[in-house]
C-alpha cells in the first residue's frame, strides 16, 4: 500500500488498508463465540487459519507492483540498510512511529478482548456482551477512511491524532464508572476510528523511498513485540488484581502512552 500511494492521500489509502482488521474483529465477536459454543474450540482455530490461507493466496493471484516502480535491489536486507544510511533520525522516527502503533493496536485489543469479560461481570450476557462490543470495531470500519479524509482535507494530521488518542483513552477509562455501554463503545469507534491511517502513513512521511521497506519492517516488529507481550501482561494483571476492570484501565493507561509517544515524535520530525 505505502508504494502504491504517496503524498496526503496516503493517510486515506492506510485507513482503508487497515480497516479490514477491525472488520475481522468485528466479525469474530459475532460469529466466533457462538460457533466455539456450538462446535467446540478447535473449529474456530481450523476456520481461522482457513481464511487466512485463501487471503494469502489471493494476495499471490491479484497484487502487482505499481507501474513504473523499481524492481526490487535487496533494499530490505540489513546491510543495504547500512549503506542507505538508515540510521540516526529516520531509524529514530520509524521506531517510534512502530511503537505508537503497537501501543494504540494493544489499547485496542485489550478493549475488544476484555470488555465482554467485565460487561459479563456486570450482569450482561456473553452473546449481548460481544454485540456491544462489536459497534466499536464497526464504527471504526467507518471512521477510519473519514479519520484519512480529515487529515489531508484539514491539513492538521498531528491535532486530529492527538485529539483522537486523547478522547479514546478517556472513553475506556469512564467505561469502567459509566454503566452505558452502547455509548461508551459508539464514542470509542467513532474517536479512536479516526487515528489508524494517520499513524499507518507516518513512516512513509519521514523516511526516503529507498529505505521504506526495511522502514516498514521494523514498524511492524515494534507492533508485534508489543501485541505479544502487552496482551498477556494485561492478563496477568487480571488475574492478579481479580477486577474486570483492570485490562480495561490498562488500555487507557497505554493510550495515553501513545499520546506522549506521538508528541515525541512530533518533536523530532520538526526538527
């Protein structure tokens, strides 16, 4: 996607990209849990893996390059990396950028895997529980290419993901307090689906084209080093806090983690 699309409309192209991961939660909180309940476990994992392979398959038979891009150099190998000279500020930015995705990807996650658990402790069902749920991952399918669009239209990317960072982790934190949850997940959809394609577009804003790929390569390592350990973190302290609650007040915790993150990097793209 990053060489496909370039300059301001790169934010509404990454928003589209992304939102086919909301869209498989989404998916999941309604179909999983009933199919596990009526099948068993395994069939869900079976199924799973199933559409990931056709997805795979499917990127072999339909993707191509851009016309006119390059042909691929080895421009991903690590000593290519070197001697492009992907050290210093742009390997600085790209690994912040990574970690701010990975940390808003975990808030996320930790929302969409632990609220059912604390709405059930609150007395609502485990098949009404994921359906609430499951409005914030819709919403954000809808907010993600709007969150783009704003960004390039207004020319203020940096406010708009500030701003969105700010009122996700506020809405997870009021979850926890305010027994309304149809509206707590409708505001966190509608906020938080503004921020993905904004933060998907930052490595490709600070770094040459030459070095994208191992740009986007480590942006990804630092989102799956955090959606591995995180996660299972916020278990632990479930389970060791005995609250519901918990995961949930550590999501907001990360969220605004990501918000100085960001204005970290904010800093260092200035200078």
């Amino acid at each position: 996607v990053a060489d496909w699309f370039a300059g301001p409309e790169m934010m509404t192209a990454m928003a589209l990209f992304v939102i086919s991961w909301p869209v498989g939660i989404g998916l999941g909180l309604l179909t999983l849990g009933p199919l596990a309940a009526t099948t068993g476990w395994p069939l869900v994992m079976h199924v799973t893996a199933a559409i990931c392979a056709i997805s795979l398959v499917l990127v072999a038979l339909c993707y191509h390059p851009p016309a006119g891009a390059a042909k691929p150099t080895g421009a991903g190998s690590l000593a290519s990396m070197f001697r492009l000279g992907f050290m210093g500020r742009e390997l600085d930015l790209v690994l912040l950028a990574g970690t701010l995705w990975s940390l808003f990807n975990v808030s996320f996650i930790l929302v969409v895997s632990f609220a059912p658990d604390f709405l059930t402790a609150a007395g609502h069902s485990q098949t009404d529980a994921g359906a609430v749920v499951s409005i914030a991952t819709w919403l954000t399918v809808i907010m993600g290419p709007v969150g783009g669009l704003l960004a390039e239209r207004s020319g203020r990317p940096g406010m708009i993901l500030a701003v969105s960072l700010t009122r996700f982790g506020a809405a997870v934190a009021a979850m926890t307090v305010w027994d309304a949850p149809i509206p707590s997940f409708a505001i966190m959809g509608i906020i938080g689906g503004l921020a993905p394609g904004i933060i998907m577009a930052l490595p490709a804003r600070v770094v040459r084209s030459e070095v994208l790929a191992p740009a986007m390569g480590l942006y990804f390592t630092c989102y799956y080093a955090g959606m591995a350990l995180l996660p299972a973190a916020a278990g632990w302290i479930r389970d060791a806090a005995g609250q519901a609650d918990a995961p949930l007040l550590l999501a907001a915790g990360i969220l605004f983690t990501a918000l100085l993150t960001f204005l970290v990097f904010a800093r260092l793209a200035r200078n």
